[in-house]
C-alpha cells in the first residue's frame, strides 16, 4: 500500500516548496529567540521579537526566489541542492546583519540579537536540508522496493567515478544500482565509496560473478586508447555492456548529467593516441594566406576546412558540386573569410575565373571519386574527375603562381585491383611529374580508409544493426586500415609543410582490422549476440575489391621524416611529357566511349594494375 502510493506521488508545485521553507525560516528564528532568552517568555516578550521574526524571514524569501533554492526536485535531493540552500540561507544572514547594524546606527539597539540571527541560519539549513534527505530516503527505500534493479560497476574510483555514482544513486527513474568500483590504483583497491568496495579490475570476472554486474561505466578522464581497447575488450568477453562518461569539457555548464552517460562508440577504439604537431611551422606556413580547398565539403575537405581555420588564414575558398554538403557547411561555419563555390574541377574556365579572382597561394585537392563498386561500373567518369580534374587543378596552379599543391591520395593506388586505384595511381604520377618543370610545389599524400567518412563501413553497419541485422560483410578475410578523419587532416597539414615538392607522403596508419572482427565488437557493443540476436553474412568480394590493402607499390621503400607517423616513398619520378601524352590518349578514349582501350592504356600506365573480381581481368592475359 506504501509502495502503490509513494509511486503515485507526483511532483509538487514550487509554491509549496517555498512555503514551506518560509515557515522553517520562521520557526527557527523564534527557536533561536527562545534560545537567546533562555525560554524565559516573560522576557522574549518585553523584547518585542516579533519584527525579528517578519524581517528576517522577508529577507529569507527574497533571496530563496532569487538563488531558487526551491528549484531541485526533493526525492533526487543532492550536494548542489545543500549548497545551494547554504548559499541562499548565508545571504539572508548576511541582509539581516546588516540590517541590524543601520538599525543600531539610528536606534542605538537591536531589534533582532545577533546571535538570534546565527542560531536562525543554522536552524533553518539544518531542518530545511533535513526534510529534504527524509523525503528523498523514503522515495529510494520504497521506490527502489518496486521493481529490482540491475548491478552495475563503475571504472574509475577518482571524482569523475563519484560523481558518476552519485547520479545513479539519485536518479529515481534509473534501473541500475551501483554494486562495486574498479580502480588500476593498488593504491584505492579495498577501501569503499559511499557503500560500494574498490576492486582491482584484474578481478572483474569474480567481481561479476558475485554481483551479477550487467555493465560497466568508464568514468575517468584522458583514458588512453589502449587502456580503453583492453576494458572494453575484457567486458565483452564477460558479457558486461559498457558505457561511458563524456570528457569533461563536454559537460553542460560544467555539470554531467545521467543522460550523457552512452555507449562506446566503435570509432573511439579505432582512434589513437593524439599526435604532435609542428605548430609554429604550420602557423608560419598557413597564416595570413589564401587557402583553396577542392572538394570542400566532403569529408576529408570539410575536416581540413575546420582545422585549417585554427591558424588564421587570409582567405578559405571552398570548391565543391555537392549542394547539400556545401549548404550544411555554410551553416555550420559561418565565417567571414570562407567563400563557397559550387563548380567542378573539370570544367577549366570556371576553375580558372575562381583562381583569378582569389590567386590562391596553397592548394589542398580532395576532390575526387572514391568508391570501388560504383568506379567500377563507371570508369568514363572516374578517369574525367580522378585524372581530368586533377590535372586541370594543378595546370591552373601552375598558371596562377601557387606555392603549395597538396594531393590526397589513398592506399588504393598501390598495386590497383580497380579503376577508382589505379585512376588515383595516374594522379599521383602525374602531380609527381610536375615538379621539377615548376616553382610550385607539388606534394601528395597517401593513406587508407577514415573513420566516419561518407559511406564508409562503420556507419554501413551501425544502420543494419539498427534495422535488426544481418551485417553483411564481403569476405571473412578482409582487412582494412583505419585513421580518424582529424589525424588523416592533422598529418596532410603536416606533410604539406614539411614537403619540398615532388613527394609522396605516405601515413602509418598503425595495424590492419579485420572487417569480420569490426562487426562483431558493433554488435557486442550494441548489446547483442553476433550470429545469435543479429547474423553476419559473406556476400563476396565486390568488383574491384582487395582483401588487404599496401601503402607501398613494389620497388617503393620508406624514408623516415621528423614526424614518426609520416614518411616518404621512394620512388622513380615519372616523365611529365611522356605521362601527359597518356593522359590525352585516356580522354581521347573515354570521351570516345572506348571503355576497354581507356582501361587497357590505364594498365599500361601503371603496370601493377590487375584486375579483381571485374570485367577487365580479360585484359590482364
């Protein structure tokens, strides 16, 4: 019966709250009359405590609307709540007081004792904070009765961890109660928080087994990559689901709340370890300097776009022909020194009115096609965009005086299986060729796949996980290499300041995944069971795909640079005449629609190129 009422109790008006407080204030004040005059009321009377009493509690009301010391909701009563009625009760001390002594100053006595006023403040937050704890302790005991929670634990047993649990312990409407802490700490294990013990998280299979832990909350700030791979990794194992507390900077007004506690995200145990940056090279590099960025409003170029900001350029110009992206973009920058221009970087004339107007002195070229299957089954416009533009780019570069022509490049150029590689191998062969004839100073960088890019894997699978599975993957053996999108910006910023021209900088992209493995980690993450609550299925490897992918092409090798995550591929320079006459020869054919002499002659010009899983493999016998 106590239960199906304390369920059914709804949130009371804030009238009442202050009501209450207000008739607190009052019976304090009197009590520390009382008190002050030893109960003798013969004597409280001939003192006329009355206007006391009416000051010190019109004083109390003011400040009470205005600190809001009413506003925390009772049964989740906390820390902040009792700081908060401290404040608004020290402030009604300190108008009262000061009341008293203008009143002294003209009547020459009190007409309230201060140490009436003391015993009222004290008096007042104790049974005003009192009240609130009591109603609170009845809401947990009876409404924690209703329905059984589920055991949790919290990694992390510092303030970030406290605060953590002092959320879940005051959330009424959570299902969880916090069982136990872990802690690395030898230092912390075995000493206890608020009820619950410290464990070594060495012993989280036992810890689970005796409290029947559910899931785990990474609370701890600066938490490495690998520290983080290897919780997430012993949890899964043991069935824990595992969530985490934000960064702290991500905390609204400095203060967490329970429903910014989620669940890792696949991409945070992708990442890696922050990196270093030769910043005052950069800034030097790139202040004060008009910057255009081809491809824009992609993912790569968007990313560049919002760092490259940071160090202060004179002007950003922003090329795309994708709409939406670059509308999104304008709303979400809105800044005086970017300028928009939806155009394609084929057409010559529109690309050089744009340089005219701004003369660029770096360029960063993002611009291209990207996708395997779709190139593929599309080689015509892979060649037009992939090589056409970006020999129309560099040529326009060269003609309007930059200094800088940076490249971006992926790890499918080396030893292609497919036109959207080699298209990309073409590109880099020519921007290489380049620059020895001209002041510019032509850089391309290379590397793998970007976290969260434009229909890239992981937000592929997060979609079929939503929909309830299946998960398909092309082959169990598949291999991919990962970089977050900042990194992959923060290193091209890097190599092209640190570039002479004519490089190929090439980025360590740490160690391959397997795509297999990626989706199950998803799954378990999500809470469910691969090939059990949601299946994986093999469709085969699509036209074009690789099982693996290299950033070396054979006869390459490394050359080391002053950054540990950047280096160089030695390789042999092309001829800039001999590839720009191929060049022509691949837009003679593609504009004739000759699509098997445009791809024979591709293979020509770069002779690793085997087809796989395509209709060109007739070409390589």
């Amino acid at each position: 019966m106590i239960k199906k009422f304390i369920s059914q109790i709804k949130i009371q008006p804030r009238w009442l709250i202050i009501s209450l407080d207000i008739i607190i204030v009052s019976i304090s004040t009197f009590l520390g009359f009382l008190l002050r005059f030893n109960f003798e009321f013969n004597e409280l009377q001939e003192f006329n405590y009355v206007p006391g009493i009416i000051v010190n509690t019109l004083f109390a009301l003011i400040t009470i609307t205005i600190t809001k010391s009413y506003a925390g909701i009772i049964r989740y009563t906390g820390i902040i709540d009792g700081i908060r009625l401290l404040k608004s009760l020290f402030i009604t001390l300190l108008l009262t007081t000061f009341s008293n002594l203008i009143y002294f100053y003209f009547f020459e006595y009190n007409y309230i004792p201060n140490s009436v006023i003391f015993i009222s403040f004290l008096a007042s937050f104790l049974f005003m904070f009192s009240y609130r704890l009591l109603i609170k302790s009845v809401f947990i005991y009876y409404g924690a009765t209703i329905k059984r929670k589920t055991s949790i634990a919290i990694y992390g047993a510092g303030q970030m961890g406290l605060i953590t649990k002092h959320l879940v312990d005051d959330d009424q409407k959570s299902e969880y109660k916090i069982a136990a802490f872990f802690e690395d700490d030898a230092t912390k294990v075995g000493k206890e928080i608020n009820g619950s013990i410290i464990y070594s998280f060495a012993s989280l299979n036992e810890i689970k087994e005796k409290y029947n832990i559910k899931e785990l909350i990474i609370a701890i700030n600066n938490i490495s990559i690998k520290r983080k791979n290897e919780i997430v990794d012993k949890c899964l194992v043991n069935d824990i689901k595992v969530r985490k507390v934000p960064d702290l900077n991500s905390w609204v007004k400095g203060e967490l709340s329970i429903n910014q506690i989620r669940e890792i995200d696949i991409n945070e145990l992708l990442e890696r370890d922050s990196i270093s940056l030769n910043n005052q090279d950069l800034i030097d590099q790139l202040k004060n300097k008009v910057i255009c960025i081809t491809g824009g409003a992609g993912s790569i170029g968007s990313e560049l776009v919002r760092q490259l900001l940071a160090y202060n350029p004179k002007k950003l110009i922003i090329i795309d022909q994708a709409e939406s992206d670059l509308f999104e973009l304008i709303n979400e920058l809105n800044s005086d020194i970017i300028s928009y221009h939806i155009a394609d970087i084929t057409n010559e004339l529109r690309i050089s009115a744009i340089f005219e107007t701004y003369n660029p002195e770096i360029v960063y070229h993002t611009a291209a096609y990207k996708h395997v299957p779709l190139m593929e089954n599309n080689p015509f416009e892979a060649i037009i965009c992939n090589v056409f533009g970006t020999q129309t780019v560099a040529k326009l570069s060269i003609k309007y005086n930059v200094e800088r022509f940076v490249m971006v490049s992926t790890d499918k150029a080396v030893n292609p299986t497919n036109i959207m590689g080699a298209s990309k191998r073409i590109a880099e062969m020519y921007v290489q060729s380049l620059d020895a004839h001209h002041s510019t100073a032509f850089i391309t960088t290379r590397f793998g796949n970007v976290l969260g890019s434009n229909g890239s894997v992981i937000p592929f699978f997060k979609k079929q996980i939503k929909k309830g599975g299946p998960i398909t993957v092309t082959h169990p053996e598949i291999t991919r290499y990962f970089m977050t999108i900042s990194e992959a910006c923060e290193l091209i910023l890097e190599a092209g300041c640190m570039g002479k021209g004519g490089e190929i900088f090439i980025f360590d992209m740490g160690e391959s995944v397997k795509i297999v493995d990626l989706a199950k980690k998803m799954i378990k993450l999500s809470g469910f069971e691969p090939f059990k609550d949601i299946d994986i299925v093999y469709t085969g490897l699509r036209n074009g795909e690789k099982l693996f992918e290299e950033l070396l092409i054979k006869g390459e090798n490394n050359l080391p640079t002053h950054h540990p995550k950047i280096m160089i591929a030695s390789t042999n320079v092309p001829n800039h005449e001999s590839i720009s006459k191929d060049i022509d020869q691949l837009l003679y054919f593609s504009n004739r629609n000759e699509e098997f002499n445009m791809v024979s002659m591709m293979k020509k010009l770069v002779p690793e190129y085997k087809s796989n899983s395509s209709i060109y493999q007739v070409l390589d016998k």
